[in-house]
C-alpha cells in the first residue's frame, strides 16, 4: 500500500520524476531524493512546491570537481544505448536508410554525428567507434575535445561547434546524437526545424537530452513501446529515460553512485548531509514550498529562492524542512 509507506517514510527514493499520485502523498516532513528533470516542467515543479516537501535532484548534485557524480552512471547507459538504437533504427524495415553503421570492405561506414562531448557523448562515441563506424564529436570546449582526441587516439575526429560547423555536417550524417547538457537547465535547441532540409532522407536522429525537454527543436518525448516519429522524413527516437531498457545494468550502476548519498541523508537529514558534503546544496531543487536551483527557476519562470535562506529560515525556526532523525 502505498499511502501507508508514504504515511511511515521520511526519505522517499526514486529513479525519475514522481507520478502525480506520489506527488499528492508528499507532505512537508518529507526529503524526495530522485531525478527530477525540473526545468522544463513547470507543473510538476510547482505541485512539489505546494507538497512542502524537500526535493534533492540527482542530476544537480555535484562532487569536488563541479562533476555530477549522480548522473553520470545513467549518462552512460544512455550515451550507449543512443547509439545501439541509432543503428537499429538505420535499418530499413524500421523507417532507415538501410546503412550498416561499420559498413564493410569496399563500402563506407555510416558518419555518426555526436553533438556535446560530456558523459553522454564519450560513451556514444565510444560505441560507434567500436562499431566501426565514421565518427565525429562535437563540443564548444575545447579543452574537452583536446581530451577526447587523446582518449579515442584519433578514432575519431573533434569538431568545435557552431552553426556552421553543424550544417556542414549534417547532409552527410547518417545519424545524429543529441549529447547536450545544462546543469539543472532545459536543454538549448542544437539542431532547429529548418535544418532538418539539410538531411538525408530516413537519416535518424537520437535525443538523449529529451529528459531535459529535448535538443532538438522538432523532439517530444516518446516511450520504449513506441520509440520513434518521422518529421521531414528524418527519424527522431526521443525515448524518455532510456536507460529503462536495460533496468539490471541500470539499477547497479544507480545504486553503485547514490547509495553513499542515501545513507548520508538517512543518517544527518538534509541539513546535515549538506554540512558534511556542500556538493548536496546545488541538489536541492525545491524546500518549503520554494524553488532553490537558479536554472529550475530560469525555466520554469517562479520565482527562485537561495538554498542558503531557506537553511537560514529552517534554522532560526528551530526547524529544517527534510530532517530526519538518526538510523541509530
């Protein structure tokens, strides 16, 4: 039953964004700690605000180096499930161009396209590297592609990215992944509608951002029973949390990253667990009733309250939403 486990919990975990009817059984008293996705969804967003409840966001959750230790493990199930699937979706009988991604002797490989050189990109390519494919990644940083130049020792090559530079690309492209990301932000537009022209037919696109309202202009989300859309006769696979097609693999390299972070919380609450690791503040989304993350509240248009003055509030209270007691 679970009103009754909402009833007796205090920390209440999650893999994605809860369900309306997980988000009606919040109360003020509770710490929600999962992937929340906040910045596109403005709905959901305000309906945790009116919960009460301390929402702590995997994906926002930063370690000593800025990194994101917590999203991580699934930005590499996802970068290499994109490519997986792109060549899937290659095939003819499923919509492609009918392109083997290696190709074989006497006929080119496919061009595979990764645009954003994070996690989720590395292990994309690193993928479409191993499948013998024509491979080219795309960042603005470029000390990230002078890294990525070494780690594929020219396997593949590293594009700086602009407009231009993706157009150029994209008639020859065969497939295209969609490897964006800003921290706790929507995802910027990488390829608009108009660009689409530039493809060819039956080409495929892959957009892993989709969980941070996609970064493709033409994206919506889609689900692992019904995957794919054609627009302009270009394929789009928008599955939301792809990672669920491989919940075993999920599920340990998950668990493997947030459990120290679990236990932290359950042991100290919030405020506690933030004092021992300040790299939990920038995960705390919403608290008493308020949007703490700059970009949630930038994309959700409410209005953005400094994690800092609700611990503040919490503490001249004698009070701190999401605290619990000691395991012990």
């Amino acid at each position: 039953d679970a009103a009754a486990v909402f009833d007796r919990a205090e920390l209440v975990l999650g893999v994605k964004e809860p369900e309306p009817a997980e988000v009606a059984m919040l109360r003020p008293e509770h710490t929600l700690f999962t992937y929340l996705h906040l910045a596109p969804d403005p709905v959901l967003t305000r309906r945790l605000c009116e919960s009460g409840a301390t929402c702590v966001a995997y994906e926002t959750v930063t370690d000593a180096r800025g990194r994101l230790p917590l999203l991580a493990p699934m930005s590499e199930v996802a970068g290499k499930i994109a490519t997986q699937a792109g060549a899937f979706f290659l095939e003819r009988p499923l919509g492609g161009r009918g392109v083997l991604l290696g190709g074989v002797p006497g006929v080119p490989a496919a061009n595979v396209m990764v645009i954003g050189g994070g996690v989720v990109g590395f292990a994309a390519a690193s993928i479409a590297i191993g499948m013998q494919a024509d491979v080219f990644v795309y960042d603005r940083n470029l000390d990230r592609l002078r890294e990525l130049d070494v780690a594929f020792a020219g396997r593949a090559s590293t594009v700086h990215s602009s407009t231009l530079s993706v157009e150029e690309m994209l008639p020859r492209a065969d497939l295209v992944i969609g490897a964006v990301l800003v921290q706790g932000a929507r995802a910027p537009y990488v390829i608009k509608r108009d660009q689409l022209k530039l493809m060819r037919e039956r080409a495929v696109l892959v957009d892993v951002a989709i969980d941070q309202g996609g970064c493709f202009e033409t994206s919506h989300p889609t689900t692992h029973s019904d995957p794919t859309f054609e627009v302009d006769g270009v394929t789009h696979y928008c599955v939301a949390n792809m990672p669920g097609a491989v919940p075993v693999t999920s599920t340990f390299a998950l668990t493997n990253a947030t459990l120290p972070y679990v236990l932290a919380l359950a042991e100290h609450g919030v405020r506690g667990a933030i004092e021992h690791d300040p790299g939990l503040r920038p995960g705390v989304n919403v608290a008493a009733g308020r949007v703490t993350h700059a970009a949630v509240a930038e994309g959700t248009g409410i209005e953005y309250t400094p994690v800092d003055e609700v611990l503040g509030d919490g503490a001249q209270a004698g009070r701190w939403p999401g605290e619990h007691r000691s395991l012990d």
